[in-house]
C-alpha cells in the first residue's frame, strides 16, 4: 500500500506531504530522461515536481460557477457591456503536460444583475488550472457565465503561447493562439459582435 508520507513528511515549513507512488513516478521520469534522481540535486525534486502539480491544478479542487454566486441587482440601469480584458493565465495543455500561458478578455451584457469583476477572472483561473486545451477552456469560461450571470450575450477571447509548440516539436517561439466564443447577443447581432470586440482589441 502507498503512503501519503514523503521524505518531507516532518517539514517544518508546513509544505504538504507527497504521495510515495507520486514521487516514484518522477523518478522513474527523471532516469528516463536521463539523469540520475539519487544525486544531489535532484534528491528533493519528486516532492517539489509532485506539489507543483498539485498547485497547478488547483482547479479540479473547486467549481468555478461558485465565483458567481454572489451577485448585485442594484445596477442603477446600467445595460451596457461590462468587460475584464489583459487576464493572466497559465494552464497546462492536456497532449504535453506543458505550459499554456496567456491573457484572457471576458465580456457580458448584463439584464438586471452583474458580478464583482474579480470573479470573472476567478472562473477563469478556475477552469485554467487543470489539464486543457485552449479551444475547451475558452467555451468552458463562456458557458459558466451564460448558465449563471443569464445575461444577454456573453464573449471571450483567449490569446496564448504554447509550450508545446514553442519549446519542442516546431519550436516556434513568438506564435500565439486566439481563440473566441460568443453567445447570445454577440453571436446573433453583428453589430453588438464587432462593438464588443473591438473594445476587446480585436
């Protein structure tokens, strides 16, 4: 049976343990690759790669929806668009396990209630930290906003640098993805579509 203790199992520093079988698994990486995980410098890396994977995928922990529970409905007529635009992120594409990072535009045309504009990013990191693809994490942020605000048009734009292209295979640095998904109004009016993203930068 495999403990949930690792060699750091007494850290002072309060850092959380590593499952044996986690770490196990990285060593048998690290001499795949090519080194040897008994010398030195990589003696405490399977704890460290292993809590690294635990934090960026933080995502699975949580529902991002639960970041637009809390809404406000005194608006004072406000009908227009509300947009968050330039979001960091950084997730991780699910075909390579390397870094996705980018920044991410949100926008919604609101009814009767809107959202403090800090929770749109924090869906957005919500969905962001797990093992993605930019096409389903752009749709994922999109329809979480439509289910929950109800608004009258929703869109998103991703725009993003991928590890997996830019640091092997190709190795093509400086390419970036954009990726969008309108719905509601946005989609079905090309006016409202063109207004919105052009605040966007698009």
């Amino acid at each position: 049976m495999s403990s949930l203790v690792g060699p750091d199992e007494d850290d002072p520093r309060g850092k959380p343990p590593v499952p044996d079988e986690v770490q196990d698994a990285i060593r048998t990486l690290i001499r795949w690759a090519g080194d040897d995980p008994e010398r030195e410098g990589l003696l405490d890396t399977p704890a460290r790669v292993g809590r690294a994977w635990k934090e960026y995928c933080l995502g699975y922990t949580e529902d991002p929806a639960i970041h637009l529970s809390r809404v406000f409905e005194e608006v004072g007529g406000y009908d227009e668009i509300v947009l968050l635009k330039d979001i960091p992120f950084q997730s991780h594409c699910e075909h390579h396990m390397a870094p996705i990072i980018g920044k991410a535009a949100i926008a919604y045309l609101p009814t009767n209630r809107v959202v403090g504009i800090s929770k749109l990013a924090r869906v957005l990191h919500g969905y962001a930290r797990r093992l993605q693809i930019q096409e389903r994490l752009t749709a994922e942020v999109a329809q979480c906003i439509w289910d929950h605000l109800e608004p009258r048009g929703v869109a998103v734009v991703i725009d993003a640098n991928h590890s997996c292209m830019t640091a092997r295979g190709v190795r093509t640095p400086g390419v970036s993805m954009v990726t969008s998904r309108v719905m509601g109004i946005f989609r079905s009016d090309h006016r409202s579509r063109e207004e919105v993203l052009k605040l966007m930068g698009y």
